[in-house]
C-alpha cells in the first residue's frame, strides 16, 4: 500500500498526463480543421465567382 505523499504524487503527476494529453489532441484537432475550414471557403468562393460568370446555370 502506498502512503498518502506517494498517493498524491502519483495523482498529481497522471492528472498533469491527462491535460497535456487532452492538450494535444485539442491542438492536433485544430490543425487538421484550418486546412478542412479554408478548402471549403476556397469551394464556396469559387462556385460563386463561376455562377457570376454564368459558367453554371444556378440560381441562388
């Protein structure tokens, strides 16, 4: 059986893991949803600018 100090150390050091960890995966996530984001904006845009040029028959 551990003693409280010990106890405690090993919390602390598991719970600073998990937020680094949690960290991490918030920032992987982030950079993986900019491109994702920008290719949209860049579709979007280009649909609109062809629909200006009458390449498409849309009506939006």
């Amino acid at each position: 059986m551990q003693s409280k100090p010990a106890k405690r150390e090993n919390q602390e050091y598991f719970a600073a893991w998990d937020k680094k960890i949690e960290r991490t995966w918030t920032r992987m996530l982030a950079d993986m949803a900019i491109p994702i984001v920008i290719f949209i904006m860049l579709n979007i845009f280009t649909i609109a600018i062809l629909v200006k040029l009458n390449v498409y028959d849309l009506n939006f």
